[in-house]
C-alpha cells in the first residue's frame, strides 16, 4: 500500500504557549525520523495548542504510530512538568 488513507488526529492544549512550545520543541526533532512506508506525521503548534496528525496505510499502522506519538507527547509534558517549566 502506497497511499496513507487512514488518519487520526490530536490536539493537545496547554496553559501557556511557554509550555507547548517546550513540548514542540521535545517531539519535533523525531518528525520525519520516525516516518515509515506505512505511516508519517505532520506536527503545528498555534499559541498554546499542538496538533499532530498521523497518517497510515492500513490500522495496524496507524495504531503504532499513534502509540509511538502520544508516548513521545507524555515524556515530554512529564519533563517538563518535573523540571518546573510548567510553573513559567
């Protein structure tokens, strides 16, 4: 399969753009890194928000990939929640 016709979006809301651009900052590098022929990711942040969007060719895919993004999204929010940048 060639075509990415599955997709899921997540949207994530913080209380300061401070903190999303922190966790944009964390997860960006591994944009493209993580990509595969059965999945890709496309990463924005406006203000305080960020929105990625995971593409797939089939749902196994998409599960993994989903899977592998808000795990990477967790670590970040707890590093930063741990080194107080949540408090700026």
């Amino acid at each position: 399969m060639d075509a990415f016709v599955h997709e899921a979006t997540y949207t994530f809301a913080y209380d300061s753009v401070a903190i999303a651009t922190i966790i944009e900052r964390s997860v960006r590098p591994e944009v493209g890194d993580i990509d595969d022929d059965r999945s890709r990711v496309q990463l924005s942040r406006s203000n305080s928000r960020i929105e990625i969007t995971v593409e797939a060719a089939d749902l196994v895919a998409l599960r993994a990939a989903s899977n592998t993004w808000l795990s990477l999204v967790d670590v970040a929010e707890a590093v930063a929640d741990h080194s107080g940048a949540a408090d700026t």
